[in-house]
C-alpha cells in the first residue's frame, strides 16, 4: 500500500482515504463519492479492527459482505481498497497504542473503554499506509470526528479530516452495519433514536436553550419505546465532546444491538 501511495505522490497526485469496517452501505459509499470528487486517487480501507471492540462486544459476528462490497467500491470506480490481515496490522510484539485524552473518555469513551484507543491506533496506522492528503469520516459517528480531529491536530499528520452528513433511512433511522441485527420489530422501535433528535432540534428551534429541558426530551423520547433502553442522552460541544453545546447525542440499546446517532441543534432537522 505504501509503495503504491508512494507512487501516486511521486506522480503529483493527490490520495483520498475513506477507511471502513465493510459491511458497506449507502453512508459508507457518501464518503467514497465525495472522496471520488475531491482527490485524483482514493484508497478505502475495509479492516473490521479488533483492538476497538471491547469483551463482549460483537466482533465475531460483525457483519461481513465483502462480494457486494468489492463490487460497489469497483462501481464507484476507488482506486484501491486497502485489506490488511489483523496479522498484518498487530504482529507478534506491535506494542504501541495511540492515546487521545480528553474527548475520549466520557459517553462512548465511557461505555466502551479502550475504544478510541483503538481507533486512534487504527487511523493512525491507515494515515502512515496510504499517505493520504484527506481522511473521510461521518458525522454519525460524532465523538470519533472529534477524536480523529485531535489526533490529526496533535500529531501534526498534515491530514485534512473531511467530516460527511449522516446518511439516514426514510424514516430517519441513520445507516449503520449493525443495523442488520434488527428484527423486524426492533428496526420499527430503532426510528425512536431520530424521533428524540427530531423533537429536541424542534424545542430549540423555539428557542428552548436550557441543557436539562433538552436533555429530558431525548430522553423521554427514547423511554416511550417500550424496546429501547437508553445508554446516554447528552448535549456537548462537538469538538471538546463536553458541555455547553448544541450537539445532541444519543447512544440506546434496541434488544442486544447498541445504536448510536446525533444531531447538532442548530441546523434544522431533516425530513
Ligand atoms: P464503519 O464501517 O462503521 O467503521 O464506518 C466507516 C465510516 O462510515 C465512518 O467514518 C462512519 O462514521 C461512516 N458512516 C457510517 N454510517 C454512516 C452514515 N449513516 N452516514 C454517513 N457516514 C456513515
């Protein structure tokens, strides 16, 4: 990958990275086109990274469709697509993990420790890979923008860190791999996420400013369901990921699959 990317620079070219755990979806291919639309080469890296699941998460069943996602990567016409063996990413005696204080250790932080070290990690090692001039990420995942942000700033990686809408279902459930795990009955109940943030963006809207009236409508929202259970129900800035700010976060558990989603308070709410 290296010598690759290495060769695109040589060449003046500029090199893309949009990195992903596969399972690819409409969100995912959002990043892949804007990546298309903005650099002369662009690399997507499918790796499902142990490192940022936790015991007992679900890395062994993460879901995997990796025939359709060559195809659409191919139909969306990337340049290449960066596939490393866990083998190849963390050999016998890689020791090192990348560390962002701060933004990582409340909400998902919190709920999953080690994960952002993970991440970090990760992101790190896919930079140094693919020597990309941009990074693409989505705005789905909200604290990872701003712990990838960080990580970019304070390593001084020279990597510009492209932030892309959520990409949501018709009835605003946002996209995600995990998405999968929802039974028929469950995916009705998951639209509770969107609806919380939906209501919380209309409070604002008229005006409604005080953190704890807006925080009660999130969570009031995602207690109607009778097959949610709320994680956290949070509003932060989205750089600093604490409070004052206007980014409403909500992370709740539909049966065993945890679904996270966001919504900055300021824009108005689609659909
Ligand atoms: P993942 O494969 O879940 O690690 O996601 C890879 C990238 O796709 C991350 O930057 C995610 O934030 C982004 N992504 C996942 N779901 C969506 C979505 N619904 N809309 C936009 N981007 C997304």
């Amino acid at each position: 990958m290296r010598d690759i990317a290495r060769g695109w620079h040589a060449d003046g070219l500029s090199i893309g990275l949009v990195p992903t755990m596969g399972a690819l979806h409409a969100g995912h291919m959002s990043l892949v086109d804007r990546a298309c639309g903005e650099n002369d080469k662009v690399v997507v890296s499918v790796f499902i990274n142990p490192i940022q699941f936790g015991a007992g998460e679900d890395l062994s069943r993460y879901p995997k469709s990796p025939e359709r996602d060559l195809s659409l990567l191919r139909a969306a016409g990337v340049d290449a697509i960066y596939k490393p063996s866990v083998a190849d990413m963390y050999p016998p005696g890689a020791s090192t993990r990348v560390i962002v204080h701060g933004v990582t250790e409340q909400l998902e932080g919190a709920a999953r420790p080690g994960h952002f070290e993970g991440v970090a990690t990760v992101v790190t090692k896919l930079l140094a890979a693919t020597s990309a001039d941009r990074a693409y990420f989505g705005q789905k995942d909200a604290q990872q923008v701003a712990v990838v942000q960080r990580l970019a700033a304070d390593l001084d990686l020279g990597v510009e860190i492209r932030v892309c809408p959520t990409v949501r279902e018709a009835d605003g459930l946002a996209l995600s791999s995990r998405n999968q795990y929802l039974d028929p009955a469950q995916r009705r109940a998951s639209v509770c996420l969107s609806r919380a943030l939906g209501l919380a963006a209309e409070a604002y809207g008229r005006g409604e400013r005080d953190p704890a009236r807006l925080r009660a409508i999130l969570r009031e929202t995602i207690d109607a369901e009778p097959l949610a259970t709320l994680d956290y129900a949070e509003v932060v800035d989205p750089a600093a990921f604490s409070s004052p700010g206007s980014l409403a976060v909500l992370a709740a558990r539909i049966g065993k699959t945890r679904l996270i989603d966001n919504h900055d308070l300021k824009l108005p709410y689609p659909g």
